[in-house]
C-alpha cells in the first residue's frame, strides 16, 4: 500500500501553537499581514513571519504582494475544512473574562469558515435548505440542489451555472465545531454567503470570524428560513 508520509510534514504543521492561531485567524476568509498575525498570536513579527514562510512552503497557506507589504490567507478551502475538523475534537478554550465569553458567543452565534458561513447560523441554515427540499444529502458528505432548490436560487439571484464552473467542490457537508452538526460549504456555500452579504441581511466584524445578523437579516432568516436567534428566542 502506498502511504503519503508528507501528512506528518502537515500534523507537525499545524502542532504548533503559533501556527495553529494563526491558521485559526486565517479561517476569517480575509488577508491579513504578518504584524495583524503576530499580535493574534502574541508573538513577534519576525516570528510570525518565520511560522508563515513555513506553512506557505507546505502550500497551507499563500501570500500576495502589494506594494511594500505581504498579505496572507489559507491556501484553498480543504485546508479550512481540516482546521474546521479539528476544532471540533479540540478541548475548549477556558473563559476567563467577560470579554472572551461576548468573543466566543458571538463566534458560536455565527462565523464565516474561510469562505462559507458556520456556528449556530450556518448549521441552521442548512438545516432549512434541507427540510425545505431545496438541497439533499448524498453520500460522501455532500449534497445536491433539487429542482425546487434551483428555482429558489434562481429567485435570490444565485446563477447556479456560474457557481458550478469554480474549480471546487460545489456542494459540500463540513462539521461545524461548535454546533456538531452540518454546514454547508464548498463553492455554493460562498455563494450563498456573499448574497447574504450583498442583501445585508449579515455583515463582517472587524478583527474576528464572527458575523452579525443585521435587522434586516433577521426577518429575512425568519421569514424565509423560519430560524430565529438565540437573543430573540427568550421574547
């Protein structure tokens, strides 16, 4: 049986505690700089900057030049979908302040994974798209866009046949760590998130993962989705 010994090069990869911060920064689907990186991770710049020449080295990780400065994001989706994974089995993080509990709840309430949406939001979400017939599971954790899913598509103004010509997988299941269950990811999943966007029915915070539903997207989630969030539940 041939055995790809380069996944140790990936698992020692990612053992670093730097490097998996800063992969876990990274999973915001943004670009960032070595400096933003360092300070995510306590370290210096120079150290950041040795941590990222290695993991775009092993193609985790790749970088744009602009000018005078470098800007960093994960290499390709499979590699936030690894980091996803990995989350989901890793013990969780100790909450010390009332700081860190508003960061993690709203990480929880609803996050982007690398390019797609995830946490509460994105899993519910899906779960939607499924009980309304618009997308069924398939094996190989994935799944598939019905007729009544393509006519729904076509009504948000998703072109499903310009999605299906990106180079990735169209229709993705991937384990969301804080939910356990489901989100949709791979190419369709971004397109979806970046209607969302468009519609400002969600928006990006600054410096974190975390998305926020916007008022205007809490009526659409509602009424389109019938999924209602956590601060309205106790009304």
């Amino acid at each position: 049986m041939a055995v790809n010994s380069n996944v140790a090069l990936i698992a020692a990869l990612i053992s670093e505690p730097s490097r998996a911060v800063i992969l876990s920064v990274l999973m915001d689907g943004r670009l960032h700089t070595a400096s933003e990186l360092a300070a995510n991770a306590r370290i210096k710049p120079q150290t950041a900057s040795f941590h990222l020449a290695k993991m775009v080295e092993a193609q985790a990780v790749s970088v744009q030049q602009q000018g005078r400065h470098r800007y960093y994001g994960i290499q390709n989706p499979e590699v936030a979908q690894v980091m996803e994974s990995l989350l989901s089995i890793a013990p969780p993080v100790q909450i010390k302040s009332f700081r860190q509990a508003a960061e993690d709840q709203a990480i929880r309430q609803a996050r982007t994974c690398y390019d797609h949406l995830a946490g509460y939001l994105g899993v519910q979400l899906t779960e939607a798209l499924c009980n309304q017939k618009i997308i069924e599971e398939e094996e190989e954790k994935s799944y598939h866009v019905t007729k009544k899913g393509e006519a729904f598509f076509a009504d948000l103004n998703i072109d499903l046949a310009q999605v299906k010509t990106k180079r990735r997988a169209y229709c993705l299941q991937c384990l969301d760590w804080s939910e356990r269950r489901y989100h949709l990811a791979g190419a369709l999943g971004n397109a979806i998130l970046e209607r969302l966007l468009e519609l400002n029915w969600i928006e990006r915070m600054p410096k974190t993962r975390a998305i926020q539903v916007t008022p205007q997207g809490k009526i659409g989630f509602k009424n389109t989705f019938s999924i209602v969030f956590h601060d309205e539940a106790s009304n």
